[in-house]
C-alpha cells in the first residue's frame, strides 16, 4: 500500500508541473471545454472515529473551475471584480488510518473572493457524491455525500499561473438513507498549482 501511494503523489505532482505548463504560458482561452482554471492540490486530513484510531487521509483532487462573472454581468452587474468560480473537484483519498482504504469521489463548489496583482484571498463551499471503502461505526453505508467549506490564498507567480494554500473542513454522511448516520469529520491542509485561463 505504501509503494502505491508514493506512486499516486508522484503521478499527481508530475501532473501538475510537466503536463499544464504548455497551457499556462500566456493568457490565453481554455484549452478545452471552455474550463477557465485547472486546480490540482494535494494535502493531509484528519479527524477523530468512535472506538477506533484517528481518520487519517491523503486527499488528491484536480478542480476544473468556470468564471461566473459573465453571468454576473448579463444579470447586470456592471463590474465584479475578484474571483466568482463553479468548481466541479473530483477526489481520490488514499485512506491510511485506521486502516488503508481509499475514499473516491466529486464536489460540486463555488469560489468566491477578492483578488489583486499577485495575491487572491478566497472561501469556497460544496457537495457531492463519495465512496469510501472504510467501515467506521459512524457509518452504516459506505456510498456517502460529502459537505466541505473552506478558504484559501493563491500567491500568484505569473498573471494566470499560483502556488494555492487552503484549509478545509469535510462531513460525509448518507443523508439518512440508512442509519446509524452520525457522519464523519475532518479538517485539514492542501497545496497546490491553479492555472487561470
């Protein structure tokens, strides 16, 4: 298990610093289906399971995020300034305590926050379906949804391309489709590269 995560984090990090650099050279439109920024991040979670060890994740995800000022402004506001993305984030989770699962995913977010010359300051809210192969007495059912909110800075290195710190609190529970349902929650740190077309 522990070979195939260094596998993933090497996968991932490759992903971010070979494979975007052709797109981010210069402001410029999306590369494809009109996706305005490219998020990859990755960073530690943790939180605290019943009658059992601490929950501890690696969580991976890639965010494609779409501009919503256009909108903003057919509705009529003349000028928003700042940072108003829809984000769609799939996740996978390499689980490595209690025990080594994994948690697959996606998130449905909005991006909201001010940004100058080199620094964008921004909290971001979202749901969405997960799965995870993890059995805690909290859960009875293992497809779940995921709540998350969290905030963060992008330090930009360039006009379109940002080194990303944020923090982020995560729920996942099952609606009540089965109980018990009591959720399981976890907070922690993530870092990254956005890539802003």
């Amino acid at each position: 298990m522990r070979k195939g995560l260094i596998c993933i984090g090497i996968l991932f990090f490759l992903c971010i610093f070979i494979v975007p650099s052709g797109f981010a050279q210069e402001k410029k439109s999306s590369p494809f289906w009109g996706i305005d920024s490219i998020h990859y991040q990755a960073g530690f979670f943790t939180g605290a399971l019943k009658e059992q060890d601490r929950l501890k994740r690696i969580y991976l995800n890639v965010g494609l995020g779409w501009d919503v000022k256009p909108l903003f402004k057919k509705l009529g506001w003349k000028n928003p300034v700042g940072i108003y993305e829809i984000m769609l984030e799939p996740f996978i989770n390499p689980v490595i305590a209690p025990y080594n699962d994994v948690e697959v995913g996606t998130c449905l977010c909005f991006k909201i926050g001010p940004r100058w010359k080199r620094l964008a300051v921004y909290f971001k809210g979202g749901a969405g379906p997960m799965y995870t192969s993890l059995h805690t007495r909290e859960q009875s059912t293992q497809f779940n949804y995921m709540n998350q909110v969290g905030g963060g800075f992008h330090f930009f290195l360039s006009e379109n391309k940002a080194f990303t710190l944020e923090y982020r609190w995560t729920h996942y529970s099952n609606a009540s489709i089965k109980h018990p349902n009591a959720g399981v929650d976890a907070h922690g740190g993530l870092m990254g590269l956005s890539l802003f077309f």
